[in-house]
C-alpha cells in the first residue's frame, strides 16, 4: 500500500474533502476493476464519462475518488479531489505510484504520421545488438529486455506505461523506445513521463475523425517536443513541411535529418533493388536490407538517435546492415510461380503512396501490381476516397476489400472507396467484400513475375467486426492462397 497523498505531490487539486493523510492500494479508472480501499479516477471518455461510475467505485471500496466535478453525495471516510483534468491528473498520479520509473533511464519517444513502429522496433534491435538492456512500447508488442507483453493501442494508457517502464527499471533497463500517437498525447497519456529525446517522422492524412482538422492533429504532435526539458533533444525530419514545425517552441536541443534537404543527418539512396538498397551516410556506404525511400527515412532517423545518444558512428552503421524489416512493414517473400507478394501496414494515403511508389520504381514495367487494400471503419472517413484514388492510379489491378469494419458496413466503406476512382481507372477496380476472397482473387490473377500488395492490416493477427475479433494474417492468407495455386 501507498500514501495517498505521495501519489498526489504535484497534482493541481481544485478541492479537497477528506484526509490525504491514509494508505491506498491501487488506482484505476475503470470502475470495475475498483478494490477496497483503491483510488478511483473518473475520467471522461470518449463513449462514457467515469464521474458517472463514482458511486459504484465507491460501493466496491474505493477510499479515494479523483474527479473534475465532485458528486452531491459525498460519502464519510472517503477522500474526493477534485482537479481540472483528470487526465492529467492520472498521469502524475500513475508516474508516482510507480516511483517515477522514466527518470531511471532513456526514454525516447517517436511521433509522426508513419514510421513510428518501424523506427522504434529498429531501434530497440540495434540498441540490443550493441549489447544495453533495452525496453520497447509499440504498437506490436511492449518489451522488456526479451520478455514480450501484448498490447492493444499504439500509446497505453498512463498506468500501463509506468508499470511497464517500472518493470524495465526492475530489469536494470538502460534504453526504452516509445511509439506515442497524438490520440497519446491529446489524452495525457505521455504527460508525467521524463523524455530523454523525442523523434518526429512525418505528418501526413490520418485521424481526422478524431482530431476534427490537420492543424489540431499538428498540434497534437507538437505538444510532445513543446514539453521536452532542456536537457532533451528534438530530432526532426525536415523534408516534411511540418518538420521546422515541430521544432519551433521547443526548449530541446534541436537536430535535423533529412535526404533531399541541408540537415544535421544527411543520406542518399545510391542503389534500390527488390532485396535491399545502398544508402550513403556521413560519406560511409551500407546495404540495407529494408527497402524503400520511407526506409531511408526510418534508417536515417535510427542512425541520428544512435548517434546523438552517444553510440560509436561506424558501429551503429555496421549494426543497420545487420537490421531485418519489422512484421507487417513490407514484408515479402517471392512464390515457386515467381509471384512477389508484399504484406504492407499501408493504412493511411500517404504510406500507400509511398509503398506502391517503391514497388513501381522497383519493377521492370513488364509485370502487373495487384493491390489488394481496405479502410477501417469507424475511423477517418475523408481518407477512403483518396486510398481508392491511390491504388486505383499506381497498381495495374485493384481489389477493394474489407479492413477491420469495427461496427460499419464493410459494402459501405468499399463504396466510399469507389467514389475516389477517376472514370480511366474504373475498369482496373474489383470489388469483393470478404478479405480472404479478395486475397485469393488477387493470387488467381497474378502470373510470373507479378507483384501483389496486400495493405492495410500489415502485423494484424485479427479482423474485427462489430466488436469481434477473428484470427487473421494477411501474410499466411497471401502465402497459403499462392501454394494452393499448385495443387
């Protein structure tokens, strides 16, 4: 057990009934989950508001209640607080309840639009390959040193973070590499964390359903590097118009990266193949063999952090050659028929964009792309049109298909797809709603030397629909509908 008011040292309280002077056990904010002589923070969602859940957390035995609006009945031996935010006050709270793990080692954080899997992973990778005991919160998975964690969001939620960091701190941790997403940071999820660094990739279309308009969504990201100390640093890609952005209020020390701009980090893709490419930085030359100019990006930006945080250069570059693609991020393999098919995360214009870019650049123009992509439902609508456009315009056939619906109606999303496709391109368009159908209609039309792309989904084992997951992989759906071609 744990002193309330320890938990609470630089929390901005508003009011306060009760005595912060007794023990508490844990802190929740999911009133379910609420024990005896528990802390409860009312938080208000986006589906549901927790001050309505106050009464019940205190049924279950909550001794302390955290809350923006005190309830009417306020009940004797328990503690109510009442603060602006209790977002931010969860954040605090949850940092000093586990001692404030962040400032027992490096932690980084990677923001941007796409990237920030690719970049974290990579990272963690090559900082273990150089022999530290390295942490790892992803979208795949949370690791501490090798011992793996499932994980559902992209930044978990505030207790979950500093349990995890705490754990690293408990396994003498030295590095941790953090993806933070700006549903992250617009949530306080990040708030009471002590960053070493923060890393920006790039911003482009995505989450405009929840952020409203693309200078919120900005903004959202900015916050991470506005909130740095002086002792951080801020490291940009400055080839994305938003990247001097990030940069602009920051009290950091500031550090740039880019391939077609003067930066601090420069680097030049010398050769591309279908198995890696030969980037040049800092006047050294290396083979990678993650392929792509979003890759370039991604190892560039690997290669600054190492470098800023004090690892040998030639090292460093000689432990990127040794890096493998992360699960999902262009992930192939090349069929008995000679059929080269790709597993992309792609889920977002720009990153399809991107994807099918590097595939033309790569291809001799005598094989057919087949691009078999979907939208997410209850997501950002806007972005429909525009990947339909995309894979319509840069792949040779299109399939249109169904991503994880969540609760609207797959036909409708491939719909709203449809109505992005120029009148030239709408003879190249097919539409088949179930995904594994759609996967094998792509493997049935592709012959020698053709390239399949399935976007959308990348390291995704589940398809969800109305609230249900069922397994699903992409990768072994593509792979097992190819060997199938020969029996």
């Amino acid at each position: 057990m744990i002193l309330l008011k320890d938990i609470l040292y630089g929390v901005s309280l508003s009011a306060v009934s009760g005595n912060t002077n007794v023990m508490v056990n844990n802190v929740h904010f999911d009133s379910r989950k609420v024990g005896m002589d528990d802390v409860f923070v009312a938080i208000r969602g986006l589906s549901t508001d927790g001050h309505k859940y106050i009464k019940k957390a205190v049924e279950l035995g909550a001794k302390a209640v955290v809350c923006e609006e005190l309830p009417k009945l306020l009940v004797n031996g328990v503690t109510y607080l009442k603060v602006t935010n209790s977002n931010s006050a969860l954040a605090v709270i949850a940092a000093n309840y586990y001692s404030n793990p962040s400032k027992n080692l490096k932690l980084v954080g990677i923001t941007g639009t796409n990237g920030k899997t690719t970049v974290s992973t990579l990272l963690y990778n090559l900082f273990k390959k150089a022999g530290f005991k390295v942490g790892l919160i992803s979208t795949i998975k949370v690791l501490v040193n090798d011992k793996e964690y499932p994980t559902s969001h992209t930044t978990p939620d505030t207790m979950t973070i500093n349990r995890h960091l705490f754990n690293m701190n408990e396994e003498g941790v030295e590095y941790c590499f953090m993806e933070v997403s700006s549903h992250g940071i617009h949530q306080k999820r990040s708030e009471g964390l002590h960053f070493e660094g923060a890393i920006f990739t790039n911003l482009s279309h995505d989450h405009l359903d929840y952020h409203k308009t693309f200078a919120e969504y900005r903004d959202t990201k900015k916050k991470l590097f506005d909130d740095l100390p002086k002792t951080a640093f801020a490291l940009s890609n400055i080839d994305d118009k938003n990247g001097l952005v990030m940069l602009q209020n920051t009290k950091a020390k500031k550090y740039t990266y880019a391939l077609k701009s003067y930066a601090d980090y420069r680097a030049q893709i010398l050769e591309k193949q279908f198995n890696g490419q030969l980037l040049k930085i800092d006047e050294n030359e290396l083979w990678s063999k993650l392929i792509g100019d979003f890759n370039a990006y991604n190892l560039l930006a690997i290669y600054a952090t190492a470098d800023i945080l004090g690892l040998e250069k030639i090292e460093t570059l000689q432990l990127i050659s040794e890096l493998e693609n992360v699960d999902g991020r262009f992930q192939y393999f090349i069929s008995k028929e000679k059929i080269t098919a790709i597993v992309d995360y792609a889920h977002t214009p720009d990153a399809l964009k991107n994807v099918l870019k590097t595939i033309n650049t790569l291809r001799t123009g005598n094989e057919n792309v087949i691009t078999v992509v979907g939208c997410g439902g209850d997501r950002d609508k806007s972005k429909r049109p525009v990947m339909g456009h995309i894979a319509s315009e840069m792949s040779n056939q299109a399939i249109f298909t169904s991503d994880n619906p969540r609760t609207e109606s797959p036909s409708a999303i491939i719909e709203e797809m449809e109505a992005g496709v120029e009148p030239q391109n709408t003879k190249k368009i097919l539409s088949v709603e179930n995904r594994k159908q759609a996967i094998k209609a792509a493997c049935k039309l592709a012959v020698s030397n053709d390239i399949i792309l399935v976007a959308g989904k990348g390291h995704e084992t589940y398809q969800e629909t109305n609230g249900v997951r069922v397994d699903f992989d992409d990768y072994k759906e593509v792979k097992e509908a190819l060997a199938s071609l020969n029996k």
